[in-house]
C-alpha cells in the first residue's frame, strides 16, 4: 500500500501538473491541426515534418532576437504553405495520401537538419534560448466556490498549474472552443464533416471537396506548426531533435484515437502528456539501466496499443475519402 501511495502521491504535486501542462499544450496545437486535416478526409501524415519545421523556425526566429509571437506567426505561416502544397498532391493531384504524407514529412525533417547544421555548426546539440514567462492568474482564487475546489485532491494542484501556465497554453483552450464552435455549429465544419464522410454530396451541392480538403489541410498544418514552436518555446528555450521526434506523429494518433474530436481529443492528450511526465519522474526516481531505457517509449506504446484497437473505422473512412 505505501508503494502505491508513493506512486500517486506525485499527482498531488503542483509540479507535476505544471509539467503535464507544458508538454500538452504543444501536441494539442499539433492535434487540432491534425482534428481539422481528419474532419475533412485527410490524414495528415507530414505532420511529423510540419511539426519540426514549425519548431526549427521559432527557434531561428527566436535566435535572432525576434519576439516570440512573431517566431510563432512565422512558423504558421511555413506550416501553412507546408500544408498547402501536400494537400494539393493529395486532393487536386490525386496522389496517395499515405505515401506522399510520408514523403513530405522525410523531407521537410531532412531539409531542417540540413538547415540546422549550416546554422548552428559550431554550438553545442542543445541549444538554449529565452522561453516564454509564466502569467500568475492567482488573483482567481478569490473566485467564488474557489475554496472549496481548493479540497478536492489533484483537482487544486492542477489548477494551481493552469494559473500559473505561459501564454500559449490559455491560446490553445481558447482554440479548443474555436474550432470545437466551428465544427459543431457552423455551415463551414458540417461542410468538412460531410466532405470526409460522403464527398459526393459535397460536390451535388456544387462546393469544391478539393478547396475544403485544401484549406483544411492549409488552416491544419499552421496550427501544426505552431504547436513545434510552442514546443521549443515553453521547452526551457531548449531545442534538439530528439526533443521533436515523434510529437507530431503522437499527436496524429491522439486525435485519430479521439475519433476527430475535440473534447475526446483534449481527453487524450492531457492523459497522454500524464504518461509522459510520470515516466520523467520514474527517469529520476528508479536506478534500473533497463527502466531508465524503456519509460521514454511507454506513452507512445500506449498510444499505439489503443490506435491497434480503435482503428478499423477510421482506416475505412480515409479509404472512402480517397476514392
């Protein structure tokens, strides 16, 4: 009993939420992105390339002593037209959007290592830069029904996180509620729910199934990218490929589990984010070398054992969208 006490006692720890917070809000930036691309019938699979595009680009801009909205605007504005050109392969120009997915993504990775290399030739393999500031919202605890949410176990520690979190994680909830308004409310997101189920009657109607596959996957991969530099910006200013390998990817799978929603996908991806700071926390706690070397990859199992499982529908509906 005292082993599991020790184990849950670290979800009670302000800390730990903090850091929970930190690596969600870039991988839902990345999520929604990939929600709006799967909304519409695309499956997004450059999004590992978009995503380490967007983070090469904040931290160039960042070096260069920009601000660190600008880093993000331009990072959007790369994974956009990222997003443009391989949505045009794959809807216009009908190209596999597997292939042509994972063509984009080795590409886009291969020319930011090249890009990083002539840059940064000389400096260390991680580089350090200014990340984003916290903004103390504790002025919310003088909030009605406040003190008693203070009683409840984790549920405090974690809002003491969430007012005390960077810019860019209050950006993404508003997000959420954004692209969560247009898909369920709107003209627009029954359009591109209707073009990833039944593009034919997309095209009776007389709408373009190729504009809203397009723009989907333009207006996707900005926020794509945007979730990279997120990344490198709330990091610890710290930047390496290893600490971008796989997110994008990851946060595919997360929103494909969440079955392109965005509630479920928020769900998934704060779970998700959970799994990877405890494993942060058993690196630092357990001295076994084969501990120390499994616990990166066990939210990425977890994530892929659950697509194993959930995925038989979605693959057919990528299958009717390509036809």
């Amino acid at each position: 009993m005292s082993g599991v006490s020790a184990a849950l006692h670290v979800f009670a720890d302000t800390a730990f939420w903090m850091a929970a917070i930190a690596i969600a809000a870039p991988l839902m930036f990345a999520a929604l992105g990939g929600l709006l691309c799967g909304q519409a019938g695309m499956l997004n699979l450059g999004i590992e390339g978009i995503f380490t595009a967007g983070s090469l680009t904040a931290l160039l801009c960042a070096h260069a002593g920009r601000g660190h909205w600008t880093a993000l605007l331009l990072a959007a504005c790369i994974g956009a037209l990222i997003g443009g050109l391989s949505g045009t392969l794959t809807s216009p120009l009908r190209l596999p959007q597997r292939t042509s997915g994972f063509a984009v993504s080795l590409l886009v990775v291969g020319l930011c290592q090249l890009i990083y290399g002539l840059s940064f030739a000389t400096t260390a393999a991680l580089l350090q830069i200014v990340p984003f500031t916290s903004i103390d919202l504790s002025w919310t605890s003088r909030l009605p029904y406040a003190p008693f949410i203070s009683e409840i176990p984790f549920l405090s520690d974690f809002g003491r996180a969430l007012f005390h979190a960077t810019p860019p994680v209050y950006l993404v909830l508003v997000l959420m509620l954004v692209v969560s308004f247009v898909i369920n409310r709107t003209p627009l997101g029954l359009a591109l729910s209707t073009c990833g189920e039944n593009p034919t009657a997309i095209a009776a109607q007389g709408r373009s199934v190729h504009g809203l596959r397009v723009g989907a996957m333009t207006i996707g991969s900005a926020l794509i990218a945007i979730g990279g530099g997120v990344l490198v910006l709330t990091n610890l200013g710290a930047f390496s490929f290893a600490l971008v390998s796989g997110r994008g990817f990851a946060a595919l799978v997360l929103a494909m589990i969440a079955g392109w929603r965005v509630g479920r996908t928020f769900f998934f991806v704060l779970a998700f984010a959970m799994v990877d700071t405890y494993q942060m926390h058993l690196q630092q706690t357990l001295g076994d070398p084969l501990a120390l070397t499994l616990s990166p990859v066990l939210p990425y199992v977890i994530a892929l054992a659950v697509l194993v499982t959930t995925s038989r529908s979605m693959m057919r509906r990528f299958a009717l969208s390509a036809e």
